[in-house]
C-alpha cells in the first residue's frame, strides 16, 4: 500500500466516532440516519465523518432509491493489518529474548541454592 493511503487510514482510524462507525458497518450496510443514532451529533457533524472515511476508501456510498446506504471497504484496514505485522514479530522476539533471559536467571538460582545445600 503506498504511505500516503496508509496516512489517510490512520488518520481516518484516529477518531473515536470514525472507529464506531466502521464498527457499526462492519455488521453491516446503514444509512446516514442510522450511523448518525448513536452519536449526539447533528447530520452534517456525521457526514464529515462520512466524507473522511470515504476519503480514506474505507466507506462507499451506494444509491437505493431515496436511500444512500454506506458500506465498509475492508481492503485499506487489511493493509493497516499487514503493516503492524511487522510490529508485532518484533514485540514477540522481545518477548521470547526476554523469556529466555528470564529462564536463565531462573535456572542460574536453582544451580546457587543446589550449591547451598
């Protein structure tokens, strides 16, 4: 994924009310009206919301007659998930030296209180 999408991700991603939308859509389509129920918060205050997200390829709008039901596109949140793989191979390395670090020193005050013995 190029950095400039994955910076409209994130930047999409940083809001709390932007996150719950995504939520919501993640169970299924839903119009403005029904985003915008939870929040206290006028329409126009979601549809900028809205607009970020769409901005960002996480959204789409269709048309059903009077109805512009929005859909969540997964593809950018999948990239985000690819790209803190990384981080996460280097947390668990740390974890595993640190296991091993700790089983040493664990192994090494058997061995000293054997000897006390």
């Amino acid at each position: 994924m190029a950095s400039a999408q994955l910076d409209l991700t994130f930047s999409a991603l940083a809001d709390p009310t932007r996150r719950a939308i995504l939520a919501r859509l993640s169970r299924g389509e839903a119009s403005v009206l029904e985003l915008a129920e939870p929040f206290d918060m006028s329409l126009p205050a979601i549809s900028k919301h809205l607009k970020v997200l769409e901005r960002a390829g996480l959204i789409t709008r269709g048309r059903d007659a009077q109805r512009r039901p929005c859909r969540l596109q997964a593809a950018p949140l999948k990239a985000v998930a690819d790209w803190t793989e990384h981080f996460r191979r280097a947390w668990e390395e740390s974890f595993d030296r640190l296991d091993e670090y700790l089983q040493e020193m664990q192994e090494e005050e058997e061995d000293h209180d054997d000897q006390k013995k």
